[in-house]
C-alpha cells in the first residue's frame, strides 16, 4: 500500500488535491498555471470546493480583531480626501448651470451571448460636444469591474495636454480616476478597485497636463460632465 | 451566518461597489473566514493579515462569483483556504522541514473525531463514514489543517507514500459516493 501502482492520477484527482491543499508547491503553482486557461480543470476545481465545503463547519467561528475592518478599507482608499475636491467640485456646479454640457446617457442592459441565464448590468455614456456631436462612448460593465472607451469624434488635446475621465461620487469625495481618454485608440480596462456604482453621481472628463494629473486629483479644467442615474434604476 | 441566498445576493451589490453591502458581508462571514485562517496559519498575526487580504480578494473578485457554480459561503471560503495555504508554502520556504516535522511529531494527535461530529452536512458525513479511517483522518487533517502530505504523515506516524496513496484513494471514495 505504499506506492501509487494502479491508480490513475487524472486532472479531476489533481484538482481534488488542489483544493484538499495537499497539492504541493511547485505542483500547486503549476496547476494554478493550467487553472487559469482550462475550463474542464476550472470546473473540477468548482466540484471539489462544493464537495468538500461540508468540511467548512469544522472551522468555528472567531471574532477577528477589531482594528482588521479598517485596515481593509484604509487599503481599498475608502477614507476620502477633503481639499482638491472642494475646488473640482466647484467647477462642477458652474459647469452644470453653462449651456455647453450635453450628454446623454443610454442604459442598455445585455444578455451575455454564453450566460443566457445572467443578465449583465452594462452601462453606456455617451459624451458628447453641445452641438451634440458624439466625442466618447464609454461602456461600463459593472458586474466584470471593467470598462471601455471608444472615441468617435474626439480631437486630440495640444501637446502638452491629455483628456482624463473621473467618477463622481456623492459630493466631498474625491473624484476617481479611471485614466487618460484617446482620441484615437479604444481602451479597455479594470474598474479602479473603489469605483463604486451604487455611490455614483457622475462622469467627467478634465484637462490635465500631459500624462495625467499630477496630484491624482483633477487639476485641470473640467470639458464634459455628465450624471449617471441612480443606481437602482439599472 | 445568514444564508446562502442572503450571501449571494450581498455578492452580487458588492460587485457593482456597494460599499454598505461589503460591510454586512464583513458583518455576516468574517468570524467564519477569520476562524478558517487561524486553524490553518495557527498564528493569530498571520490570520489577521490574511483576513485582509481575503476580504480584498472579495472585494476585486465579487463579479466573477457565479452563484449556479456554488455556494457563496462556499466561494468566500476557498478564497480564504487558498489564500492561507499560500502563506503555509511561503512560510514553509524559509523553515527547516526536519525541525517542524519533529515539532509536529512530538504534539497530541489531533482531534479529528471532534472535528468530523462538526461536519453538519448530512451527505457528506455519510461518505466520510464509508472510509477507511485512515483515509478519512487524512482527509480530514489536510483540509482542516492545511496540512502537506508530510505534515500528515509526521503526524499520523505513517510512511509518506501510503499517505499520499490514502489521500488520493479517500478522494476517489468520496467523490463516487458523493456522486451517487
């Protein structure tokens, strides 16, 4: 009964090690390798932790210390920020009241072509000129943490110049940036981790030196501006 | 803890950045996680570190929760075994094996007859029963533990290879038992 004679060691029994933990190192990273592109191993991996989850109430419940929730939202950058926002703000309200600011919002929600059961909570923004020209489109989708931006009509800033598109969030917070736009290449990232919908208010898009703000808050002129709806009309 | 249902749909806000909704999912699960990360890390610095991470984790990857794969207790849980074993292995790097084989050797067996009274799920007690002992108590060693198939095998007093073959032979047993 010592060796291994006899006993096939199919991916299926791997990822069952996989999540018993007795994969070991060089073999679990390996695996964690194959993991990532392999829908069979993914799958069998998702078998095993429902399997094994009746094993979850062995571990008996321990209040954690106390300081540990707000070292976790320190780290996620919830703590907000006073000063520059007041200042952005501020552009913010006189932008509103000029006739300059259009935008239109279009909510569209998608069936995902391979999820027909989920509904995908995705957002689109349009931003556009005041002779309603359409400069970006940016599409959120909220529940991937991702989102993309398409230029349409948009112009290049001057050298030494770039666009840079913020969220909004209630009134005091600190604008979130989600980066520099192009007007000519599509973009597509990961939502910055506390881009948060449901705290949403609105979109902008300042003009910052080249290369972004400097501050990480906005310092430029505020271009476009546009408000979101509340959250639980998506 | 609240439901699985009541997890879930939590999940589902804080992947659309519902802060409230992440709290009362701290509220609800972090003692369940925290208490995974201390049997597994066995320090309590260690497990406070990693709670954090997990929560993270939660945070960044709440969107890829699928709930017709799973439990959301059971997706959180992984996230925070996973997270504890890689800390065990980064740990282990710098250890000499031989001393802590001998620590190991040297300490109570541990009290897997208690640990499996608390295993609540019905099925899965039943299958545990219809293995070997052997089998069962390295099972269950390894996944309450976090222990590597040579920490088993200190512990157990039992030859590394006839463990591993008692840990891959258990998981065969219960997977065709829990799949009837």
């Amino acid at each position: 009964m010592s060796s291994d004679e006899g006993q096939e060691y199919s991916p299926e029994l791997r990822a069952g090690e996989y999540v018993l933990g007795t994969l070991s190192g060089a073999d679990r990273e390996a695996f964690e390798v194959l993991l990532r592109d392999s829908l069979r191993l993914q799958q069998a991996v998702a078998d095993w932790e429902e399997k094994l989850s009746g094993l979850n109430t062995v571990y008996k419940p321990v209040s954690p210390p106390p300081q540990t929730w707000s070292a976790i939202t320190q780290r996620l950058e919830f703590e907000t920020d006073g000063a520059s926002s007041k200042r952005f703000w501020r552009g913010i309200a006189l932008l509103a009241t000029a006739a300059s600011l259009v935008m239109s919002i279009l909510l569209v929600r998608q069936v995902l072509v391979d999820e027909p059961a989920l509904l995908s909570q995705v957002e689109t923004a349009i931003v556009r000129a005041d002779n309603e020209t359409p400069i970006w489109m940016v599409v959120f989708d909220w529940r991937a943490r991702a989102f993309s931006v398409q230029p349409v009509m948009a112009k290049a800033a001057t050298a030494e110049k770039d666009y840079e598109l913020w969220l909004l969030g209630p009134e005091g917070a600190p604008p979130i940036s989600f980066g520099l736009l192009s007007a000519t290449e599509p973009i597509q990232r990961s939502l910055p981790v506390q881009a948060d919908r449901s705290q949403a208010r609105a979109i902008a898009v300042s003009l910052e030196p080249k290369g972004g703000s400097p501050s990480g808050a906005p310092t430029g002129p505020v271009m476009y501006v546009a408000p979101l709806p509340e959250a639980n009309a998506i | 803890m609240e439901d699985s249902a009541d997890l879930a749909a939590l999940l589902s806000r804080v992947a659309l950045g519902d802060r409230t909704a992440f709290a009362r999912l701290y509220q609800a699960i972090s003692s369940h996680l925290y208490g995974a990360l201390l049997r597994i890390l066995k320090q309590e610095s260690l497990a406070e570190e990693a709670l954090q991470d997990v929560f993270l984790k939660i945070w960044q990857g709440a969107g890829n929760y699928r709930a017709e794969r799973g439990a959301a207790s059971t997706w959180m849980y992984a996230i925070a075994r996973y997270r504890a074993l890689d800390m065990l292995r980064q740990a282990r790097n710098f250890n000499h094996e031989s001393e802590e084989l001998l620590e190991l050797a040297d300490k109570a067996p541990g009290p897997m007859d208690l640990a499996f009274a608390a295993v609540k799920s019905t099925a899965l007690r039943k299958c545990l029963e219809e293995l070997q002992t052997a089998q069962r108590d390295c099972l269950m060693m390894a996944y309450c533990e976090g222990y590597t198939h040579e920490e088993v095998s200190a512990h157990l007093g039992s030859p590394l290879g006839t463990v591993k073959s008692w840990i891959r032979r258990g998981l065969e047993s219960l997977r065709k038992c829990l799949d009837r």
